[in-house]
C-alpha cells in the first residue's frame, strides 16, 4: 500500500483544536483548502511542544536572517482564527511523529506529522533502523499530513495552539494538578477534597 501524504501548500486554514469538554478533550490539528479538511488526532503536550518548536523555530530564522525574512515578530492579529474546527471532525490518524523545517528559497515553515506506528524488534537498536527505515519510506511509510505556511501564518497557528492548550481545567493554588469542576482530592490538604 502507497504511503498517503496529505499535502497543503498553501492551506486556507491551519489550527489546533479540540473536542470535548475540558479534562477529557481530544486535541487535533486541522488543515483545509479547497473544499478538503484533514483533521489528525495528537495528545496535548504534542500539541503544546509543536507551538513552542514553531516559536523557538521562527525565532531562530529572524535572528539568523538578521531580520530580513517575512517573519512576523508575534502572531499578526489579521490572520488570528479563533473560530472552531470544521465539523464533522474525523481523525485520519492519531500523530506519532512530527517534524518541523524552513524552507529558506520559498520562505516556508514546513510541518509533518506522520501517523503514530507500532513496531516490534529484538533490540533496541534494532527498533531505532526500522523507525529510521518506516519514516524514511516515501512509497510505503505512515500516512503524513504535510502543511507549509508563512511566517505570519506559522506564528498565528502557534499562538492558538498554545491557547488551546491553556483553556482547560485551572490548577489547583496548593498542589497544581487539574481541578475538575466537582474539585480533586488535594494531596497539599493530606487528601480532603477541595472545591473548585
């Protein structure tokens, strides 16, 4: 079977989401273009290192191009999307790997995340190249959803995906863990239960 790629250059939109209500809500990524919406499923902390990689990322190219390259310093507010994700959300795949890079010529953040792929070895070592040699299969690896965007589009999709991230349940004041609605038992009150 030929390795499904699922390319958008350029995407109409690029967003993190989720659905659900807060504490049991599932993150993905979205993209869509003419007419076609691929949504992936991925964890929270992914989605949360994936935002900050494109920042730090971004960062690193203005400093390096000395400020010439079309990168915005912070997420233009023009191209800020706070609508929700395209219904109906389907989950091509769940995300496993996913990479980042910037294409200099074209002045393009480059985004894959490839499908999350269970494999078995001897050894340790011998895992490593079968990961090395799937990921590198372009005829036959994991399904890959690949997006490249502008700097003001890359830096517009971090921000709200670290906002995603944040407006989930609030910390607890004493020990940080989530608090649900109903409270948590607080391991700070030696296990009383404390009000949200």
């Amino acid at each position: 079977m030929s390795r499904q790629v699922f390319l958008y250059d350029p995407p109409d939109r690029f967003v993190a989401g989720t659905v659900g209500l807060p504490g049991r809500r599932t993150f993905f990524l979205q993209a869509s273009a003419g007419g076609r919406v691929t949504s992936v499923a991925l964890e929270k902390t992914q989605v949360s290192a994936l935002a900050e990689r494109i920042d730090e990322l971004l960062d690193e190219v203005v400093r390096r191009t000395g400020g010439n390259a079309p990168v915005p310093a912070m997420a233009p507010t023009d191209v800020a999307d706070t609508a929700p994700l395209d219904s109906p959300v389907e989950e091509e795949f769940r995300v496993g790997t996913m990479a980042l890079a910037w294409d200099g010529e074209e002045q393009r953040m480059i985004v894959e995340a490839q499908a999350l792929v269970e494999l078995e070895a001897e050894s340790d070592e011998d895992l490593a190249d079968a990961e090395e040699r799937l990921l590198r299969d372009e005829e036959n690896g994991p399904p890959m959803l690949r997006v490249r965007l502008t700097g003001a589009q890359a830096r517009a999709f971090a921000k709200r995906a670290l906002d995603v991230v944040n407006a989930g349940r609030p910390p607890c004041p004493l020990c940080s863990l989530p608090l649900d609605p109903e409270g948590h038992v607080c391991p700070r009150q030696n296990g009383y239960r404390r009000g949200a």
